[in-house]
C-alpha cells in the first residue's frame, strides 16, 4: 500500500457543502474518506455513495451496536452502498450479526477496541472492570478468532495487538496528531510516525487537516510523515 493510501482522511464537518467544498480543495491528494455520525446526520449518506462510485474509497464509520436483527440490516444496507469499511462494535453478538449479513459483499468491518477518547478512569467510571489495554486484547482476540477484518484502536495499543492478531488483520488507528498539534478530546493521540512503527495499517486524521490554514499542505506533511517512517 501507498503512503497516501494509508492516510483516511475524516470529513468530520457540519454539512454536505463544506464536506464537498473539502473534497473538491484536496481533489486527487486524498484517495480514502471516512464519514461519521456528523456528517451523516447532515445528509452524508448519499456523499458516501457518490465517493464510492467517483472512484474513492469510504470508511463508513457509524459504530453499530444493537440487537443482532437490527445490525444485520443495518450491514447490508451499508454493503449494497459501495463503500469500503463499516465500523461495529468489538462485542461478540454484534461481530457475528455483522459478519452473517455482510456475506457475499466486498464489505470489510471493523471492530472498535476502546474509543480513543476513553482512558482507564473512563472506563471504571462506564462499569468495566477492565482496563485499557486488557479491554482491547480481549475484544482484538474475540474480533479475530470470528473473522472480522480488522481493528480500529488507539495508536498506542498498536504495537501489541498486532502482536496477539498476527500480520494479516488490519489495524485503523484514529488519534492520530502530528507533532505540535492540539490533541483535542483525544487522550490516546501519537504522531503518523509512531503509529506506522506500532504495525497501523491505515491513519485516521480529521482536525489536523481541516482545521489547518492550507489543508493540502497539512495533508502531503502527514503523507510524506508516513512514507519517511515506512523507509525505517
């Protein structure tokens, strides 16, 4: 994979013109989308659609989690849209739903470990009795003995889940900020550099980019970032 391929760049925007004004600035730059509850709530659904079909990849990124009828549905409607990844939930019952209805499709899913948000205070205040990183192992082991495709985990457990998945699993990783940018709500934020070393495979950034005051610029820093750490 390309450097640039590796880079998922989050439409993480109020509506779909800034979205379309984002994608028409950053044009052939940009090759892989993702789209979230805030631009899907905005009308964002059909912008994903019509990614797909221009020839880019889209990650739908809409964290299913429900009764096992209500994800399977969920699922093939993603599938029959044409976009690449679709995000669930790491819990058992919701990954076997996913995986029965996304059949036949070239859908591949995700499972979320812990939000990149969350850290173990977080968690004990949710009622987990797991911590951080026990939490992701189990939910990364229970993902891969069922066949998901892939992982999205913080940056930082990287390292040590594609340690216990092996080589072949994908590992998306959000929280990822450049060096000298805001971290945000992220509590688990690391650099391109160091998320590439941990074994990530693909990169999430969404506020480094279009928050920038010359977001193309922004983007080829991150893309040559992680073209460098790809050569160590």
């Amino acid at each position: 994979m390309q450097a640039r391929d590796r880079l998922i760049v989050a439409l993480d925007v109020d509506d779909i013109r800034a979205a379309e004004a984002m994608v028409e600035r950053l044009g052939d730059a940009v090759t892989f989308y993702k789209i979230g509850y805030q631009l899907a709530f905005a009308g964002g659904l059909p912008l994903a659609s019509a990614l797909a079909r221009a020839g880019k990849r889209v990650f739908l990124d809409m964290k299913l989690h429900d009764i096992a009828n209500t994800v399977a549905r969920g699922v093939a409607n993603a599938a029959r849209m044409g976009v690449h990844f679709l995000t669930i939930h790491a819990y058992p019952q919701t990954m076997r739903a996913a995986l029965e209805a996304r059949a036949g499709s070239a859908l591949k899913l995700l499972a979320v470990t812990v939000l990149t948000s969350y850290d173990d205070a977080d968690l004990a205040d949710a009622g987990y009795a797991l911590g951080i990183d026990a939490l992701a192992q189990k939910r990364a082991a229970q993902a891969h003995s069922l066949g998901v495709d892939g992982l999205v985990c913080a940056p930082r457990e990287a390292a040590a889940l594609r340690a216990a998945v092996g080589p072949h699993m994908l590992l998306v990783t959000p929280g990822i900020r450049p060096q000298g940018s805001v971290a945000d709500d992220q509590k688990r934020a690391q650099t391109p550099s160091a998320a590439v070393a941990a074994g990530a495979g693909s990169l999430v950034v969404g506020r480094p980019i279009l928050q920038a005051s010359d977001p193309k610029d922004a983007l080829e820093a991150i893309v040559a970032e992680i073209a460098a750490a790809e050569r160590k």
